[in-house]
C-alpha cells in the first residue's frame, strides 16, 4: 500500500502549455494532465485503455474521425490503440487512468508531449 498527495508531488512540465502528475500500479496508471488554453497534443496511439475525466476546463478530442468537446463533469473512454489527439479550449484539469500503465511515460520516451 502506498498513500500519495497530490499537492505534496511536483510538477513534471512537458512544455510551456502542458504539466502533469501521476501514479502508477503494477497494471494502472493515475494522471493529473494541467494543460494551459491552446495547448495541443499531438494525434497518438498507445496500447493503454485511457479513461478521461475533467475537472475543470474543456478538451476538444479528435478520434476515429469525429470531434468531440469534453467539459467539466464528462468523461471520455478512449480505447486502446485508437489514434487521438487533444487541444485545451481553455486552462484544463483532466484526470487520466491507463491500463496498461505508460512506460513511456516512466522511461520519459513520450517526445511526442514535449515539444
């Protein structure tokens, strides 16, 4: 068992738009995505379910040919190896889950968030 705090972990900042937070298990992954207006993910895919839930803020997702804007108290389910990408319509908090959990996120082979 491991008990975390979210305001007692720091930031990793991707770029000047996008910072994140996470945890991880042996098969999950939580994240906190902070991501500035305007900020874009570029379109990707991994193996991962990703289950997200916004906090605050808005997230115009493109996936499998359609556009959908996630706001405050919506959650999107995005299965895995689906290609997708995000932009921030405005200041967001996204709340991600991974399962499988990221390895490239822990290996920080994830350029495609960096730039």
């Amino acid at each position: 068992m491991e008990l975390y705090t979210w305001d007692e972990m720091e930031k990793e900042v991707m770029n000047d738009k996008l910072a994140r937070k996470f945890v991880t298990g042996e098969k999950a992954m939580l994240a906190q995505i902070f991501l500035k207006k305007g900020a874009l993910v570029p379109t990707h895919q991994h193996e991962s379910e990703q289950i997200s839930y916004i906090l605050e803020g808005a997230l115009l997702f493109r996936l499998e040919g359609k556009e959908v804007t996630v706001g405050k108290g919506q959650v999107l389910l995005i299965p895995s190896n689906v290609p997708h990408s995000a932009e921030a319509l405005e200041d967001t908090l996204d709340l991600d889950v991974f399962s499988p959990i990221r390895q490239d996120w822990i290996d920080k082979d994830d350029a495609y968030l960096r730039r």
